[in-house]
C-alpha cells in the first residue's frame, strides 16, 4: 500500500477496485489534469422556463418566443453556440414583464390565437367539397372542420372568414358547430372575397371540433353556380379571464409592508428572493443597488407595487440570471467552483433548472464540495420528477427524439402516419429513454430490450395487441430491439418517400459509437434514385454503385452495412420484408472488428458488444452536464468513465455519479 503522502494511482486501468473511483473523484497526481474551461453560458430556452417555473411556480412559457437556440455537438447547451442578440435582449424584457404581470395579477390572462387555413393540414372538408388553392368549396351541405385544443375554460372568439357563389339568389346559410351542436347561424352575404362571421362560443378545456357548415335549403339548393367557400376558421381566447398570482407568489412577495414598515419589507424580500434568482448570495453592494432602484421609483410617484416591480424586474434582467456565471478561481488561474457555482452546474445538468433550497444551503455551508456529497446529491435529484428534463434535453437531443416532428413521410407513400401516430412514437421514445436514464437498469437496454411502451394507436401500428385502457402500456415485441426498433427513430432517420441506409448507419456511428463519418466530399453527387419498379435496382445495388466512387467507399462500406441491417422497417418503421418493388430484403452486413449480422436483431446484438458504445454514453453525457466540448485532457476521463460504467453493470446512474465526482465537473480551468 503506498506512504500516506505518495501519489494514488490515477491511470484509467487503476480506477476500478476496491477503493471505488478515486481517479474521478480527483485523487492526488504530481500534475492534476487540466480541468477545461467553461466560458460565460447563456440559458437555454428550456432552462429559462423551468427556472422560472421554479422561482414562481409558473406555467408560462416566456422562452417560446425566445430565438431558436443554437447547437454545439448535437446539445443546445453549448456555451461556445449559445450567442445572445439584440432581439434576446428585447424578449427579455417581455418575458420579465409577462412574469410580473402574472405575479402581481394585473389584467387579464393574455388570450391564445390559432388559425386554421384552408390550406392547411389541419382542417378537413367532406361531402365533395373540393379545393382550389386558397380555399374549400362546399357545393352540397357538409363542413370543414378543425381540432382547437383549448387551454382552459373560458369564451373564446370563433371566426369563419367565408364568402359565396351566389347566382343572383341571396346569401349562403352557415352554421358554426361545436363537437357537432349548431352554435350560431350566419347568411353569407360577400361574393367577391372572404369576410369574417364571428361567434363568442363558451369553451372547456380540452378537445373540440370547430365546423363551418353548409345548410340545407330545400327551396333552393346549392349547385354549379352556388356554394359556401372557406378561407380560414380562427380562434382566440379565453377572453377576460382575470390573472391570478402563481402558487409560488408567497415565496417572491414574501410580506406586505404597513406603510412605516414598506423599507424593511422591500429588503426581506430582496434578500429572499434575489439569492434564489441569481443563484447565490448578493453582495452587499448589489442589495444596496437594488433597494436604491426601490426608493428612486417611489421618489418618482410610483406606488409600493411598481417599486417591487422595478427591483423585481431588475434581478431578472441581470446577467446574473439570464447567464451561468461561475466566478473566475482566486488568481485567475483556474481552481475549485465555489459551492454555489457546482450547485447552478449540477442543477441545470440533471434539472435543466435551478437550484432547489437543499442545494443552496449545502453550498453555503461548503457541504457541496465534499465529492460523496456531492455524489449523494446528484442520486438525490436523479428520483425528482424535475429529472424528466435530462430526458427531454439529453436524451432528447442525444436519441434525437426531437428530430422526429421534423420528420415529414409522404402521405401518398405513407397514409398510415399521421399526427396522432406522431405522438404515440414520441410518447413512446420519452418512455423508453426515461425508463433507460431514470429506471435502474442498464444502458445496454437502449440497445437489446424487446420490451417498450405502446398506445393504442403505436400497437395496431405494429400489429400487436391493442391494450386496454387509455395511456402506455410495457408490451414484449419480437423482432424490434431496443432504440433501432423504434418506428419514431425509424420515421425520424428516413426520407419522406423512402428510408436511407446512409441516414440510419450514420445515426447510430454518430450517436451509439461516437464515430461519425466525416462530411461528405465537395462535388460529389447525392445517390441518383431510380424509378421503383420490379426492373430498378435494388437500394443495396445503387449503393454499391455510389461507392464506386473512391471518394464515397471509405465512409459509406460500414454505414450502408449497419442501414441494411434496419432494411426490415420502412419510412415509418413498420416491419417488412420486401422492398417497395416486392422483392426479397437482404438485411445483412457485417461491422469491422465484430462480425457479420443479419437483420436489426443480430445488428443490435453486435453493438452491445462494442466498446465503443459505452464510451459514447460517457462522452455525450459528459460533454451536456459540462456544457462545452471535450478536451485533449478529458480522453483519460472518458476512458475512465466507461470503465466504471462498465464495472456498475452499465447503469447510467453510476455514470453520473462518476461524471458529478470528476475533476472537470468540480473545477474550472484558467483562462487562456
């Protein structure tokens, strides 16, 4: 056993034994490994609005109009991509507004608005209704009819912008329905162009069916020459429906002050409030400025509300909230967090959000820095519900279950999939991964599982049976193993008209192996589709066409493999085993270093056994809970990590343990 003053061994091959993970934990070395520097992080979209959520206990959304935020190696919390422009400055001062409106109850709830076009694939017409480019013609009685999904209860502002053919004989009969029921009747009077017929309907929250009906006339019918069109059917609302503050108002307003009493009611609740906003304790002088912005205001002839409010507002356009600051190391050469600066990181890690009261009080007392603290509390929040976030954001982005709504199958090739059967793949991916993330099995589940979840509307989709009851329900399927039998992965790696080996082999090098293939070469062509049919060459032989160019062969001899091997599901992964032409599907490949395969089964079977794979958990992983990129000095640690993975039965649990325990996630290097 060495001296007590001697070096512990720090090697990646020395980490696992009986001791535990002393290496990541930051054990002594002659020269500690440099631990990276994150620069200055914006929040995201999705970490403005659970810490929001957090601090007000809102349902608001402010962020929804923020700016698109943008990726750095597949996450959008990448300090580096996250730029901060003029229109974010701007928004902010909305959203602050917007917060403090709710807080303080002023007005009415901002109403919602939808419009559903004519041309839109949210509305649809029946009984010969035909459609002329910009709108429906209905030339016998029927409807269009659209889906609104109402927020909450309340009037709401129903609008059928309409006009007629009237040869000569007077105005159109309408009716608005809802869920079926005639609401209001209207005469359509315009000829030449559409104009608005309004009704206020009361609504429940929920599902409801808006129609634009036709009437019957028996004494003069519709014809050739005499028909309803419809241009649009909008919606707004609730209307006036009162604010009332958010359940967690009395955490923010946390007294009203008797009038001698308004300056030291002002101070509690800066006091309160603006550690919890900034994430750690204000300075001195940072309290006295915002109290000075309270007795200017009232200097001013503002009441006792506006002056909170401008305090209030103030805190929320600080840097200091709308950034992750992590104050620079004594000497700026780099060092421990400070327990505040590793609660916001782990916070916004495992929550997307901020820091609870536990952890703010751990930092304060400098509990937080102790590792098996540390560690504890990272296992902690793991089992708070606040962790579905990690799903949402890592594996959301990571398994690119967020990619699925982009995904757009042809509807002629396609007409199975629809909105509905979106949702049920989604719900179905969220389920999966939560299950993978949270649950305390093993990431090796992501990839051999036969077990999922399934609606009502995913089972008949894979032709099992359908569950009883509303809601997911855990099925065994054979034949789809883990995430490649997804059929919303499928969907998401396909074409609209087709699937690609290319885009699926590419998916799992760059996201299960962490070895993607590099940009494909300037001038080179896309793959030329030949025309179905039983005389077309099959995908596998235009493939290996496209490979005959030396430029193309290296990447795509395993990436075409591994996408023959998902042959066996279409664009929407629906199991098959033919090709569109009918014939026989080869499903076989082989990946170098680990043997041949036939089909989705053996593929998954083979990727399982890949080191590569838990080292790309690690590294993924790593590189969302630090928020920038690794470095040349983070290789040992990801070496590291994927073999304390490996020795913790693959539980990803363990992973982030080991990844809150590491030196790059405890320090922050000097800056460069």
């Amino acid at each position: 056993m060495p001296a007590p003053t001697a070096s512990l061994p720090c090697s990646p091959a020395a980490v696992i034994g009986a001791v535990g993970l002393l290496w990541l934990a930051g054990c002594a070395e002659p020269q500690p490994p440099d631990p990276g520097r994150v620069v200055l992080r914006r929040l995201n979209r999705a970490e403005y609005d659970n810490t929001v959520r957090d601090l007000f206990g809102t349902s608001l959304r402010p962020a929804r109009r923020f700016p698109a935020d943008d990726f750095g190696l597949g996450f959008d919390n990448q300090a580096h991509a996250l730029s901060l422009s003029p229109l974010h400055l701007e928004l902010y001062d909305q959203a602050a507004d917007e917060l403090l409106d709710e807080l303080f109850a002023v007005g009415d709830v901002p109403a919602g608005s939808w419009s559903f076009e004519a041309e839109g694939d949210e509305v649809h017409a029946d009984n010969g209704a035909t459609f002329d480019a910009v709108a429906w013609i209905l030339w016998e009685p029927g409807a269009l009819t659209a889906t609104l999904w109402a927020p909450r209860a309340g009037d709401y502002r129903i609008t059928i912008e309409a006009f007629g053919a009237q040869d000569g004989s007077g105005a159109i009969p309408m009716a608005l329905e809802v869920d079926g029921v005639a609401l209001a009747h209207f005469d359509v009077e315009a000829e030449d162009a559409p104009e608005p017929h309004e009704a206020l309907i009361p609504l429940e929250p929920g599902r409801h069916t808006l129609s634009a009906r036709l009437l019957d006339e028996p004494q003069q019918p519709v014809g050739p020459d005499r028909a309803l069109i419809v241009d649009r059917i909008g919606v707004t609302g609730p209307l006036g429906i009162p604010r009332v503050p958010p359940p967690g108002a009395d955490r923010v307003l946390i007294c009203t002050p008797l009038p001698q009493e308004e300056a030291q009611c002002v101070r509690r609740i800066v006091e309160a409030f603006g550690p919890r906003a900034w994430r750690r304790p204000l300075a001195t002088s940072e309290r006295d400025a915002l109290l000075r912005l309270y007795g200017d205001a009232r200097a001013a002839g503002a009441g006792w509300t506006e002056g909170v409010r401008t305090v209030l507002k103030a805190l929320l356009l600080s840097p200091h909230f709308t950034f992750l600051v992590e104050p620079e190391p004594i000497g700026g050469r780099g060092g421990p967090l400070s327990g505040h600066a590793l609660a916001s990181r782990l916070s916004y890690f495992i929550w997307s959000s901020t820091p609870d009261d536990r952890l703010l009080q751990l930092a304060a007392s400098g509990a937080l820095l102790d590792p098996d603290v540390l560690e504890a509390e990272a296992l902690r929040m793991l089992g708070d519900p606040r962790s579905k976030a990690l799903v949402e954001n890592l594996g959301g982005q990571w398994l690119s279950i967020r990619r699925l709504s982009e995904a757009s199958p042809d509807p002629e090739l396609f007409p199975g999939f629809d909105e509905g059967l979106r949702a049920s793949m989604h719900d179905e991916l969220v389920a999966f991964s939560e299950d993978v993330l949270l649950g305390s099995g093993s990431i090796l589940d992501l990839i051999t599982s036969s077990e999922t979840w399934v609606d009502a509307r995913l089972a008949e989709h894979y032709g099992v049976p359908v569950p009883e009851g509303p809601g997911l329900h855990p099925v065994q399927i054979d034949g789809r193993v883990g995430w490649l039998g997804r059929a919303g992965l499928l969907t998401a790696t396909s074409y609209p008209n087709r699937t690609s080996a290319a885009r699926r082999g590419k998916w799992v090098l760059d996201n299960l192996l962490c070895d993607a293939p590099p940009p494909p070469p300037a001038g080179v062509a896309d793959l030329e589709e030949a025309e179905p049919g039983p005389n077309s060459p099959t995908l596998r032989q235009q493939l290996e066409r496209h490979r005959s160019d030396p430029a193309c062969a290296s990447c795509h001899l395993t990436m075409d493999a591994i996408g023959f091997g998902l042959e066996g599901f279409d664009g929407i992964g629906q199991a098959r085993t033919t090709d569109s032409a009918g014939r026989p599907l080869d499903l076989t490949g082989e990946l170098p270093g680990l043997g041949r395969f036939d089909g989705a089964e053996q593929l998954a079977a083979l990727i399982a056994t890949d080191p590569r794979f838990p080292r790309c958990v690690a590294e993924k992983t790593l590189t969302y809970a630090l928020g920038r990129a690794p470095t040349e000095g983070d290789e040992a640690l990801i070496d590291a990590l994927q073999l304390g993975l490996t020795a913790s039965d693959h539980r990803f649990s363990a992973l982030v343990a080991q990844i809150v325990r590491s030196r790059p996630f405890r320090f922050q290097g000097a800056e460069r």
